[in-house]
C-alpha cells in the first residue's frame, strides 16, 4: 500500500542549505628565477661584439686598408679590452655583484667600461683629466653615479700619473674595489690577440705593413704577437704622439687623448715592433681631415696619427713582389667627440701657437 501525506497534514516548506563562501585559493607564485650569475651576464654580454670591417683607401702606391674599429658597440678599440678584462676577472673571482670598478681614462675605455658595467650591474668610477673631449665627459656624468676628473698636471706636463694616483686613493678607501688596470692587465693583451687581430686574420690572406697606435700599450703587444704569427713576415710600426716618453721622446704638453702617454706602460714590452714613427698633432688634425674628406672616414685622433704616420712611412716601404705593398692601419675611434677640438679649425690653429 502507497502512503501519501493526508491532505491536512501542515506542510513544511523546503529550505536550501545557505551557501558556503569558500575563499578562492590562488595557485602558489612560481619561485622567481634567480639572476644570471656575475660570470654568465659577461658571457652573455659577448654577443654583443662582432668583427669590425677594413675597408679600402685609394692612396697611390699603396694597397691600404683601414680597419675601423670605431663600429664596436660602444665606438671604440678599447670595448674589446674592457670586455674582456671583466670577463676573465668574473672567471677568476677577482669580481663580484658588490664590486665597485674604478679606472683612469682618457675616454675611450672609460666609456666602454661605463656601458658595460651598466650593462651587468657593477658600479664603476671613471677618474678623468681636463684633455677628455666634452662628448666623453657628458657621457660618463649620466652613465655613472660618480666621475672623478683631476686638475693637476704631472711633472710630464701630462695628466696621466695624476690620475693613477687618484684611482690608488678611492681603491683604498672604496670597498670591493677593483682596479682593471689597463696599462699592465695581459687580460688587455689576450683582448687584441685573441678580437682584434683575431679579426685581421681572417679577413688577410697577407700583410706587409700595419701602423697602430700605442697609448697604453695593450693593442700592439696583443696585435703584433698574434699577426706575426698569422704573417712572419710583415712589419708592426709603432705610431706615437709628440710630447709621449713611451719611445724616448722628450715630455711635453699633448692636447689630443688615445695616443702617447706620460708613462712608458709595461705592455709595451711585450710588442713585437719594428720601428716607430713619432707624429706631430698638427700632422694628426690634418690627418683626420683628409680621412674625412678625401675618403668618407669620419675618425677620430690617434685615427688622423696612424693615418699620419702611414704617409710620412710611404717612401720607406718595399714593394711585395713587384706590387704595391698592403697596408693597414687602425681607426680605433670615430670623430665624434671631436668635433670642437680636432675638427674646429679655431682650436686646430692654436696647436700651431707656440706654449697653447
């Protein structure tokens, strides 16, 4: 017998369950990737750099080629050194996250170290003199929290120890300091041996001549060690400034940064160099502008001295079997910085004013 509920019996209404409010539970957060370490974020920042060109000049009896080593990402020789001393000095734990670089610097590798050092998250403190062009200058105040810029001559009439005796007093008063020390680093030396000329060498089947210009020494040391061996029998010509002691040359006043130094650096002596050629600037500010106007060059200084030096060389140098000889000369920078120095004929004519 089915049962149903009489007609009178009272009716309970239905009533739901009130809601259950159930905190949303969020997925846990992925733990955040730690950074690349120090040595990786250099390794990384290699890439960057890429073999430069050299390109043909038509100069009468000669095969010349400049190799313009002012396409480098930071505009500059001196990138392919700055690179790699902070490479291998990551390699070995001569630095850290908590390294402070500090360098002296006419400019080029200032710059070099003030973008890469940007670049991996290292501080850096550039110590520069009153010679540096305003380009690099301005530059290097809004790339780097700190620039220390010296005023006092050295008994050369230079700059150059004035400002190593600075980098030695903020070393030691600078916590994880780390000096690069481009005038004695082999790292620099290992820098052009294994880029630079590791560049020339591929791209020459052979060479007879090549002009570099020597400031602290590291780019002919590694240059020549690597091309004479590439090419026994070419010869390395050793271009410096009038006014440098590097050679034996009496001191006095430069005015033009990147080539010549008021010290004889100690990588020097580890060049392969045939001979030398001492250029004065005037020679070099002419120099610029005929790279500029006769070939489309736009360099800058110690660009205008190998070019210099390579003209004055012209007589001396003998023909490869019966053909013009192949040359090559370094552009390590562009012109741009000096545009108000060796491009303004106003300051251009004060070089010739005697004690300017």
């Amino acid at each position: 017998m089915h049962w149903s509920p009489s007609p009178l019996a009272p009716t309970i209404p239905r009533t739901d369950p009130p809601p259950v409010h159930r905190e949303r539970r969020r997925a846990p957060r992925a733990p955040r990737a730690p950074l690349p370490s120090l040595v990786a974020r250099l390794a990384q920042l290699g890439n960057i750099l890429r073999p430069t060109p050299h390109v043909p000049l038509a100069v009468e009896g000669l095969q010349l080629f400049a190799k313009l080593e002012y396409v480098n990402p930071v505009g500059s020789i001196k990138d392919r050194p700055a690179f790699w001393i902070l490479k291998r000095a990551a390699e070995r734990g001569e630095i850290c996250d908590e390294t402070t670089v500090i360098e002296s610097s006419s400019g080029n590798f200032a710059s070099a170290l003030a973008a890469f050092t940007r670049l991996v998250g290292l501080r850096f403190i550039p110590v520069i003199d009153p010679n540096i062009s305003a380009t690099y200058e301005s530059f290097l105040r809004r790339t780097c929290d700190t620039v220390v810029k010296v005023e006092e001559r050295d008994n050369t009439g230079g700059f150059l120890k004035t400002r190593l005796q600075m980098v030695q007093q903020l070393c030691a008063s600078t916590p994880h300091a780390y000096w690069p020390n481009q005038y004695a680093n082999p790292d620099a030396v290992d820098a052009h041996y294994h880029l630079t000329a590791g560049d020339i060498c591929a791209g020459f089947d052979s060479l007879d001549y090549v002009f570099i210009g020597v400031s602290t020494g590291g780019t002919i040391a590694g240059m020549s060690r690597r091309l004479k061996e590439r090419y026994p029998k070419v010869r390395i010509i050793a271009v410096d400034t009038e006014g440098s002691v590097i050679f034996g040359d009496a001191p006095g006043k430069r005015h033009i940064p990147g080539v010549g130094s008021s010290i004889v650096p100690p990588l020097v002596s580890e060049a392969l160099i045939d001979d030398v050629v001492l250029i004065p600037e005037r020679e070099t500010v002419a120099a610029c502008r005929e790279l500029l106007v006769t070939h489309g060059l736009f360099a800058g200084g110690s660009s205008g001295t190998a070019f210099a030096a390579v003209k004055r060389y012209t007589p001396r140098m003998a023909r490869s079997k019966g053909s013009a000889p192949t040359v090559l000369f370094v552009c390590a920078d562009r012109g741009t910085p000096y545009l108000d120095t060796v491009f303004d004929p106003t300051w251009a004519n004060r070089l010739l004013t005697p004690d300017s």
